[in-house]
C-alpha cells in the first residue's frame, strides 16, 4: 500500500522545486475571463495519514532523517501485507480459517502522492494534527469490508459495509452507488480513484470526483443559496474568489452521511474549501469543517493535488446494479441451507 517509488535524492530534489514555486516563482495563469485558471484533472492521491501519529507530537514537516526513516517503514509495511496477502488465498496454506476472499491486493491500491509531501498529516488543525473529540451524543457508525455491523441505526451512515442483509437499505452508501468512499465533499486521500477534475466557465466551477462520478456545480459569486428544508447528499455549494484563491461554502447537507472519521450526521455541517493554484502542475487544496453538534472544535486539512495528463472516464458503479441483487441473493440461498457467511 505504501509503496515508494522513488529515490530520495529525487524525492528532496522535487521538494526543493516546490518549495520555490511556492516561493513566489510562479504566476498564476488566467482563464479568458480574469480568473486564475482550475480547469484539468487533479491527482489527490497521498501516503501522508489524515491524522498525525501522536509521536509526532506538534510537528508538521519531517526532517530528512525522518523521511529516510518512513520510507524503510513503509517498505516493510507493505512487504508485510504481501505477504499476508498471498497466505490469505494459498489453497494449501494451513490456516485455521482456510483460504480466504479477500479485496484488492496492495499492486491495485494508489496511496502515494505524485509529488513531494513531507508534511506528518494533511490535517493542520487543531495544530496536534489530530481530529478533536466528538460532543456528547454525536453517533458513531464504523462500517468494514469483512463482516457486517450488527445493532447499527437506521439509516447506515458508513461507506463501506452494512448492518445486515435484509434489504438494500442496509447496505452501506458505497455499496448502493450514492456515496464514494472518497468523494466527500470533502474529498480525501483514499486507496485509488483519488482524481477530480475542475471545469470553469465565467459564473460556474463544476467539480467533477471520479468515484461515483459525482459533479457539484458551484456557482461563483452573489447567489442565492438554498433554503434550509432543501438538504442534498453533497450539500449546496456556493463560490467567490479571494485574489488567486478560490472558496467553495457548502452547508445544506441531508444528515444522512457521516461529519468525519465515522462520526456525526453532518446536518449542521458548514464545509469550506480552498483552491489555489501553486504552480503549473500543483493546487493546494484546504478544507475546513464546522460542525458543533459533532467536534468539539473545527477541523482544517491541507491536500496537495497534482495535475495529470489523463482524463476522467466515466465510474459506473456496478455494486448497485449487480452487486446489490447478487449480495441479497447470497443471503437468501445462505439462509435457506443455513449457512454462516460471516464465519470465519
């Protein structure tokens, strides 16, 4: 999963070129009407965790030594899990649980960024890079890919999973093709489809994730925002630039997706996002989110995000269209001849 790719003399060769670029270097190139110019596909894809491993205490950036170090970790890491991958199906490996079904191996997953990010977590704030406890009463809902989570509420708030097999309804939201597991908004770093494109004309910006292949279409400037009885699975977005930088508020969220990291209801979340345009093959993405009836305090992330020269196809979730007939099937015919599908 974390494999590098790359020689640390190129890694810190490809920092020092960011860092300049950012140093002031660049100029922001404009659309044809004034604005600093989003449009292309976007590469989000990154091994940095979301939340910051508590050893690093307040430390954004990794010293070189650092980064030597976590590489020869990551290394073994996925070694490791290849190894545990390839034990997992052997038809003759002796287990007590027997070959199992498993999902992708590590060569499927795309969990490293395109380009240099030292940073110890995307998430900047609160500034131990950690996500703040959740209020008193927030829901929790931890789905998994093994088995189901039994004794859940109604509706399954998690993406990936369910709470049972009576019915699609209990599916989690990947599995029913409404929800991509890293398409948010916001959008984050996951194990592939990390790509979005960005569209602009004069008064709209549509952001267009490749999983589920879902578009957000924000409209730029002084507009009217929904009322507050009309709640959308991606919220109502609104746009307006500030200098070369711009930024989406999206709140009107239908309560049914989680806030952040399995928690809360996200009915009274207000997201933020930032776009700014770094250099000819680099945006910064930021986003922040508010929402009181989850966290205790805000939460803000920074994701780089490298252009590509490739295109966005079209996702066609399938998992509703065959996969949801086919897993409700398995259970029935398991019922029947009352099988244990989650034995293991």
């Amino acid at each position: 999963m974390y494999l590098i790719r790359i020689a640390l003399f190129v890694l810190f060769t490809q920092a020092v070129n960011v860092f300049a670029q950012l140093g002031g270097d660049f100029t922001t190139p404009l659309n044809e009407w004034g604005h600093p110019d989003l449009n292309g596909v976007w590469n989000f894809s990154s091994n940095t965790p979301m939340q910051r491993p508590e050893k690093w205490g307040d430390q954004e950036f990794l010293t070189p030594k650092q980064i030597r170090e976590e590489i020869d970790r990551q290394q073994a890491a996925a070694k490791a899990a290849d190894e545990r991958a390839a034990r997992a199906v052997d038809l003759d490996a002796e287990l007590p649980t027997g070959p199992q079904v498993l999902g992708y191996n590590d060569f499927w997953f795309e969990t490293e960024g395109l380009e240099t990010n030292m940073r110890t977590s995307h998430i900047v704030y609160p500034l131990d890079g950690r996500i703040p406890d959740a209020v008193e009463g927030a829901k929790v809902q931890r789905g998994n890919q093994i088995t189901d989570t039994p004794n859940e509420i109604r509706p399954v708030r998690f993406v990936v999973g369910g709470i049972s097999k009576d019915g699609p309804e209990d599916r989690g939201l990947s599995e029913r093709c409404i929800v991509g597991f890293n398409s948010g908004p916001p959008f984050v770093p996951s194990l592939y489809n990390n790509n979005v494109q960005l569209v602009q004309n004069e008064n709209n910006i549509v952001i267009l994730t490749e999983m589920i292949h879902d578009a957000r279409i924000v409209p730029i400037g002084e507009k009217p925002t929904l009322d507050d009885n009309i709640r959308l699975w991606s919220g109502d977005s609104r746009g307006y630039w500030d200098g070369d930088t711009l930024i989406v508020e999206t709140k009107n969220f239908n309560g049914y997706r989680q806030t952040f990291n399995s928690t809360g209801d996200n009915y009274d979340m207000l997201l933020t996002e930032k776009f700014t345009r770094t250099a000819f093959d680099q945006v910064v993405y930021e986003f922040t989110i508010n929402d009181p009836t989850t966290f205790t305090d805000k939460i803000s992330a920074v994701v780089p995000m490298t252009k590509t020269s490739g295109q966005l196809y079209e996702y066609a979730c399938h998992e509703g269209n065959y996969g949801m007939p086919n897993t409700l099937r398995g259970a029935r015919v398991a019922e029947k001849n009352d099988w244990d599908l989650e034995g293991r």
